[in-house]
C-alpha cells in the first residue's frame, strides 16, 4: 500500500508551488569550492552589497530559516512581541513566529496600507503579495517603517517573489528608513533545491543573526550559488521576458474556463484568480492528477503553477476543460 501511494504521488503533475519552470545555467562547480569558505564568504559579502544595494546582507538556509532566525532573535531582545501580517501571506511566518511565542494577528494588506493597523510591534508585508501579486510601492512602505521604527517596532518585507516584477527592491532603502527584508534565489531561478535566501537589514540586526544562525549554516556551495545567482544579469533579463511568456498562455488556457469577467494575476511562476468554485475545482484536478494551491479569503483564491514542458502543458490543459463550470 505504501509503494502504491508513492508511486501515485508522483504521478501528479505538482503545480502547487511557486517556482520558475525555467532554471538558471550553472557550470560544474569547481572542487576547490569545498576548500575555500572564507574566500568564498568575503567574495559574498562584497557582492551581495553590490547586488542589494545594501551593506549588511546576510546569507541563510532558505527563506524559512529566516524567518526562524528573526522570530527567535525578537523573542531574545523584545520578549513576546505582537506581530500583524498583512494577508494574504506565506504561512511559515504565522508558524513559526507562533512558535518563537509571539502573538499573531492576520491583518487585511489594504487596511495596513490605508493606516489603519492595530497596536503592534512588528508588522509584516509580501512585495508583492502572494497569490494576489498586488505590489506595494516603495512610496507607500517609507511611512511605514518610519513609523513603526519610532514606536520601537518593525517592518519586515518578504521580497521572496519579488525579482519576476522587475521592480526595484527595499533592501537599498534601509538605511534612510529601517527595515528588514527578505529575498529568495530559488523562486525565479528555478532551483527548487537551492536553500537559499538572504536577509538585508540594518546592521546590528544581521550581527545579531549571524550569532542566531551560526557562522558554517550556510556552506561553501551554496556561497558559490549565490555568487552564480548575481552575476546573472543577461540571464535575469531573459528570463523575465520567459516568463513573461508563459504566463500569457497560463492565462489563455484558463480564460477558456472562466470567461471574460474573472481577473486573473499574472505572478510570474503562476497565475491566481477568485471564484467561487475554487475549492471543488482543486479537488477536481487532485483526482485527476494535478495539484494546485487554494487560498481561504472573503472568496477563496486559487493559485496554479507554470507547466515545465509541452506534456504537461497538455495535461493540465485536459483536466482544465473536464472542470464543470
């Protein structure tokens, strides 16, 4: 019964995440790489500053290694502390700020940006925002996190999914008006596997960390990763263009299906829309092999991932026309 699952598991075409179906070239890695840490990190360093636009930048285990890092940290210099975020968001961070023995409270994205925010000390914002894909202007989070960091507080940007807009990122702002945020390599590169992200804050806060996470967290592979991932300018351009591309098309097969009416957001690496079908929709798909995501809103959102090739195209495109309407 067991191998039976397994192997049905991985029948189903798994679009459920949030990654580029496109991965970026890397050439074989050299083997002195496992030799030369410290001249690889002090390669990091310098051209992570470079890259973010920003002088404190520190390199993690993936993004929820993170945002374990920043909850543990707060518990250890605030105690308890309230912490807002702005829905929809990652799951992660309710859990594990949850864990850290923080109080959560899911707050709507456009009351935060209207001002109206209840009593906090942290208030946390995906730019953009996932599934929806609504992007928060950089205009608009100044005030923000002046505020908050007046009160004593902080704002923390999950820039995960932020590289396939194009737009410019916070990290080169901290130091005018302090933040911290959050970026990701796997999402638009393509590597699932990576484990990779980086936190830009003030410095005191990466310091501080650094001693969280431990100085051999991150391993002499992924600091040449990194380094890969930045001096990719050529291919970044490409690959906004591709999937740019794919998404239109993501979009055309699912507009036979919800008609002319239905916005549907474009994020890149997948497309989400509302309808009130949505939750009997992805039950339909699971049975018919193909996973996507839902969310639970005012009307629950569903979000569906970029086929990876021509048959998986065709696939999701037989199940998306066997959905009743």
């Amino acid at each position: 019964m067991f191998i039976e699952t397994r192997i049905q598991q991985q029948a189903k075409l798994d679009l459920s995440g949030s990654v580029a179906p496109f991965e970026l070239p890397l050439a074989d890695m050299p083997a002195h790489v496992w030799a030369s840490p410290d001249a690889l990190r002090s390669r990091f360093h310098l051209e992570a500053a470079r890259y973010f636009e920003c002088e404190s930048v520190l390199a993690v285990t993936g993004i929820e290694s993170g945002i374990s890092a920043l909850a543990r940290l707060f518990q250890t210099w605030y105690g308890a502390m309230r912490v807002v975020l702005a829905e929809p968001s990652f799951d992660q961070w309710d859990k594990r700020f949850r864990r850290a023995n923080h109080v959560v409270l899911d707050w709507p994205v456009d009351l935060i940006l209207e001002g109206d925010i209840p009593e906090c000390d942290v208030v946390v914002l995906g730019r953009p925002v996932n599934p929806t894909c609504q992007m928060i202007s950089i205009k608009q989070i100044k005030p923000l996190a002046r505020r908050l960091r007046e009160q004593g507080g902080w704002l923390i940007l999950d820039e995960a999914y932020l590289d396939w807009t194009g737009e410019e990122s916070y990290a080169s702002f901290i130091e005018a008006e302090p933040a911290i945020v959050l970026r990701s390599v796997a999402p638009f590169s393509g590597l699932a596997g990576a484990n990779l992200a980086f936190v830009c804050g003030p410095k005191a806060v990466c310091t501080a960390l650094l001693n969280e996470v431990g100085t051999q967290a991150v391993s002499s592979p992924q600091w040449w990763l990194a380094l890969q991932y930045f001096e990719a300018e050529r291919w970044r351009e490409d690959q906004l263009q591709r999937l740019a591309d794919v998404c239109v098309r993501l979009e055309a097969l699912w507009r036979e299906r919800l008609g002319a009416t239905v916005e549907i957001y474009k994020g890149g690496y997948f497309i989400s829309f509302e309808h009130p079908n949505n939750d009997r929709w992805a039950a339909r798909l699971e049975a018919l092999g193909v996973l996507v995501r839902t969310y639970s809103s005012e009307a629950c959102i569903l979000r569906c991932g970029v086929p990876k090739n021509e048959a998986d195209w065709l696939r999701l495109g037989k199940a998306i026309n066997a959905l009743d309407a």
